[in-house]
C-alpha cells in the first residue's frame, strides 16, 4: 500500500505559495532523496509530508488515509520527523533526549516501558551514541548532536520517517555511516524521505531521487537518471563531473554557470 | 528515562517534601505572642482562649497560604519555563502576577470584593489571563529571550501604571497605604476566609499545569518536533496560561505578589530531574511552598521594627539571583 502520497498540493506560507503542482507516491521501502537548490521548497514540502503545515489545495494522505484525519498521536507514531537544524531547549542527557522520540508510544503518564527502553537503546547504538547515552546534549559535538537527534528520530519506529538535512554537520565517515543507518531503515520495510546536498551520497544511497526547483518537482526517478550532467546544470546551474568507482556512480560539482 | 536523574529527582521531591512538612510545623511556632508548645498545639484542636484565636485565625491561615502561594509560584514558574523554553520566565518578571494584582487593586479599589466576594479572586484571574495571553501572543514563535523579557517589562509598567492610576485616583490616603502594603506581598493577617477563597482555584489551576508535563517535554525539541510526536502545541499553550492564570491570579489575590519564587526554585530543583521540564513541575510546587514558608518565618525573625513584607524579602533574595542568570545566561549564549 502506497505509503504518502501527493495529489496536486500547493502549500502557501503567509499568503506566498512556496511549493506548488506536487504529485508523488511513496511505498514502502524506499529511500528518496529530496534535492534541490536552496529555497526550492524542500522543507516546506516535508513539513506538509509530516503533517505540520496545510495544504492550500490537493491532497494528503498516508496510507490511504487523509492526513487531516489522523489521530494526532497515530500520526506521531507512524510519521517521524526530524526537522533541519534540530534544537533542544534544555540540556537533556542523550537517553532522555532519544526517549523523547517515544512520546507517541507512552502512556498518560509518559512512563518508558521496556519496549521504549530497548528501541531507545537499539537507535542510540544505530547512530553510534550509546557510549554518550548519559552525556548532557550542552556538550556534544554539533556532529555527536546531530546523531543522537537522529536516534531521536528513530527511536519513534516510524513507518515513514522523513528527515531534513540530517547529515549537515557530520563528518565523512559519519555522513556514511547515517546513510546507512536510513538505508538498513528502509530495508526492514519503512518509507524513509531525506533531505540533502550530497550527490555522490544520493545517487550512491538512494533508491529514488526528487529534484525540486522553484517549488515544483523538476525530475522523479532511479538516481543515476536523475542525476545526470544536464539535469544537474538546469537545476543546480553547475557543470559535474560524473563518473564511476566499483560499480557506483560518483558526482562531484565542478564549476558554477554564468 | 536517565536513571540517575530519575532517582535523584523523586528524592529530591522527597526531600523537599519533608523540608517543608518541618518549616509548616516551624511556621506555626512562631509569631509575635509568646505562646508555649502545649498553647500551640492545644490552639489548633479547637481550644477556646487567646490561643485559639491566635492559633486558628493568625498562625494557621498565615501557614496554609505559604504552602498554597509558594505551590502556585513554584510550578507556574516551572510550567511557562517549559512552554517559552526559557528559564527567566517567571509570573513575577513577565508581569502576570503584576496583572493579577492589578485585577484585585480594581476589585478592592471599586469595593467590588466587598459587595461579592468571589470578584476579588475572579478579577485577579482575569488580569493574570489576560497577562499570559498577551506574553505567549507576543513572544509567539520566537522564543528568544529578548522578545520575551521586552514583553514582559511592557506587560509590567503597563501595570504598574494602571496601579498607579488607580492610587492617584484613590479616594483617601489611607486607601492608598492599605492598596501600597497589600501589593508589596504579604501572608500577615490573612484569614481562613482567604484561605477558602483561593484553594479550589490554586489547586485547579496546578493539576491542569502537572498534565501539561509530556507535551512540555516534547516543546524541548522545538514547536515542528513536538507537533510531530502527535503534541498540539496551540491547546498545550492555552492550558498552561489557563493553569499559570488560575493558581497565580487566586494565590495573588490574598497575598499580593511574592516575587522571584516561580523563578528561583524551577532553577535550583532542575540539574536534580536530568532539566527534563516534566520531572521539574512537583519538585518546583514543593520547593516554591517550602521557600515561601522558610521566607515568612524569617521575616517574623528578622527584628525589624515593623515586619518586612515578603514579597520584599523575597525580591531582595531574588533580584541579585535573577542578575546572576541573566550573566550566566548570557555568558552561555555567546
């Protein structure tokens, strides 16, 4: 069963309309990323996925189900998000601050039951920082910061997980090991959705990418069709060396355009 | 959730608990007639006599106010730290308790608490709502905390001003002296009249905050984080200026306002919960009880000619401190 889907929505903010002409189906499964220039309409389109923001017109829905007509925490526990930049207001320990991700799944009385407890534990181990686990988030590393949110994230066991920018701060090794955190994600059957700038990464990870352009989507499919030297010049407005290493497309931006 | 923080925290509350279960009977010994312990006790169980009088309608009163002013400080503090995520937000900086006291300044000012006296209570609320809604309108999405410390000094020369209005319209002087004494915050010479106005209204007003704890917990992820763990983060921002309105307006109402509580103790009690805002709610209701009562009975100690008021008391303790957040604060941001 299709797991999101876009029909025809257009999402205004302030009366502006920011992305517009959306139609796309997810199943489950894929690893989709998003890519686009800044201020393309990316976020704005998975705070829609995510069921943050309204559409001005078309429809919404997760699997079959308008989003409007969600059970809020339902919703919560099906879609998890990790929104660009993540904050955290107070200085949590990283197992407090994962644990947050179980919110949807707790009781009244927000009481962590061992299920909680292990999926805490099993996505702090994923993002490698269960060694952190009672650290205080006020002294990470932006990197270390960014892994335990994404093990926040996780923790929720989303069927769908949508995840904008996650990897901004991460250093290489790091940047692969999250890719592949998402992609054994997917692999055990969820929708994951993921934001971000890294074309050899995208088209070495992803099962599908989406270009987005001035709020539309300007190219759906396989990555190495998508993200090919004429694509990447129209929208991007760069010349890229594409090329190949053990089987796997590399992409490296060269220069920009006039 | 982390264990060590977790066991700290529940014996914190402990603790706390029975601090202020011992400054409660410590209250009640002291004051200004010289009353032997068998007095004391034989006063409360209902004996006739000086005792009694003192004991039922002075000492008891005056206790049972520190416990429910301090409760209602403590935790509204905890709970608006929580939504703006901010830790100088207090009833008393932000202006709410200034707003409540203008409400009951109005119902006192126009003898309406004379004539009806649920209006004193009622109105108090009212001006603290009315603060709230206005604070969280105005720091709105940004929750820096220059946007909401300027809208709470607006919100509290606002007040200050419409106070001022109202003594430089009051009809005698000795109008003015009682309105003056009873805003600088006071639990002297309350009645259990006082005590049964404010009650329900306080209580209320905290179990509504101590449900908002999980969806506050959420908050320190952000509005979209919290919206997407299935929290509305519009409804969580109307409970908690319901409940900040109704414990602060009614605890206000028959005390004036005792400042500085609802922002020292949700700091002092926060590195024992692991600064997880739901763990922070009771410790902060217990601790703000427990500093108020130990404030009153220093206040009666302290040989100060006339008593010093405690809201004045407890602005000496808390400006310096409230100083000392702000340099810390601002050390931490840059």
């Amino acid at each position: 069963m299709t797991a999101l889907a876009f029909e025809n929505v257009a999402v205004n903010l302030a009366k502006r309309t920011i992305v517009s002409d959306i139609t796309l189906a997810f199943e489950p499964g894929e690893l989709v990323g998003v890519m686009g220039p800044n201020g393309s309409g990316k976020s704005t389109f998975m705070r829609a996925a995510a069921g943050l923001i309204d559409a001005a017109s078309g429809a919404i829905s997760i699997f079959g189900k308008p989003i409007a007509s969600w059970r809020r925490n339902d919703r919560g526990r099906t879609v998890g998000y990790l929104p660009q930049g993540g904050q955290v207001h107070w200085p949590l320990t990283v197992r407090a601050l994962v644990t947050l991700g179980r919110l949807p799944h707790a009781d009244r009385f927000a009481r962590a039951s061992s299920q909680d407890e292990a999926a805490v534990a099993r996505a702090m181990t994923a993002c490698d920082v269960a060694h952190l686990a009672d650290r205080p988030v006020s002294v990470l590393s932006g990197g270390e910061r960014a892994r335990a949110l994404l093990a926040r994230a996780l923790a929720g066991d989303a069927k769908i997980l949508l995840a904008d920018e996650p990897f901004a701060q991460l250093d290489p090794n790091h940047q692969l090991h999250a890719m592949e955190v998402l992609q054994s994600t997917a692999r055990a059957g969820a929708l994951v959705v993921v934001v971000l700038h890294d074309l050899s990464i995208a088209a070495r990870h992803c099962s599908r990418v989406i270009l987005m352009a001035q709020g539309r989507i300007a190219a759906d499919g396989a990555p190495a069709a998508i993200l090919s030297s004429d694509n990447l010049r129209k929208t991007f407005g760069v010349d890229a060396f594409i090329g190949e290493h053990g089987g796997a497309p590399v992409i490296l931006p060269l220069r920009r355009r006039a | 959730m982390n264990e060590s923080s977790l066991v700290s925290g529940s014996r914190l509350a402990a603790t706390l608990a029975i601090a202020t279960l011992v400054a409660a009977g410590v209250s009640l010994f002291v004051g200004y007639a010289p009353l032997p312990a068998a007095d004391v006790v034989g006063g409360l169980m209902g004996d006739e006599g000086t005792a009694g009088v003192i004991m039922r309608e002075i000492r008891l009163p005056r206790m049972l106010l520190g416990l429910l002013a301090g409760a209602a400080l403590g935790m509204s503090g905890a709970a608006l730290q929580g939504l703006l995520r901010n830790p100088l937000a207090e009833p008393g900086v932000m202006g709410i308790a200034s707003f409540a006291s203008l409400g009951a300044v109005i119902a006192i000012y126009f003898g309406l608490s004379s004539v009806f006296p649920l209006a004193l209570p009622a109105i108090a609320m009212l001006g603290a709502l009315i603060a709230a809604g206005l604070l969280s309108f105005l720091s709105g999405r940004d929750n820096g905390v220059l946007t909401l410390i300027l809208a709470g000094v607006a919100l509290a020369n606002l007040a200050a001003a419409l106070m001022a209005l109202a003594l430089n319209l009051a009809p005698n002087p000795y109008a003015v002296s009682e309105i003056v004494f009873w805003l600088l915050g006071s639990l002297k010479d309350r009645s259990l009249h006082d005590v049964v106005l404010a009650t329900p209204f306080v209580v209320l007003g905290l179990v509504i905050l101590a449900s908002a704890g999980r969806a506050l917990d959420a908050l320190t992820l952000g509005e979209d984080a919290a919206k997407s763990l299935g929290i509305e983060v519009a409804s969580i921002q109307r409970r908690v200026t319901f409940g900040v309105a109704l414990a602060v307006g009614a605890s206000v109402a028959v005390t004036g306002a005792i400042a500085f509580v609802g922002l020292i103790v949700p700091h002092l009690c926060r590195p024992f919960v692991g600064h997880l805002p739901s763990r922070l709610l009771l410790p902060s209701a217990v601790g703000g009880a427990l500093l108020v009562l130990v404030a009153d009975i220093a206040v009666r100690l302290v040989p100060s000619g006339p008593e010093l008021m405690l809201g004045v008391f407890t602005s000496l303790i808390g400006v310096p401190f409230f100083l000392w957040l702000v340099f810390k604060l601002r050390g931490e941001m840059q």
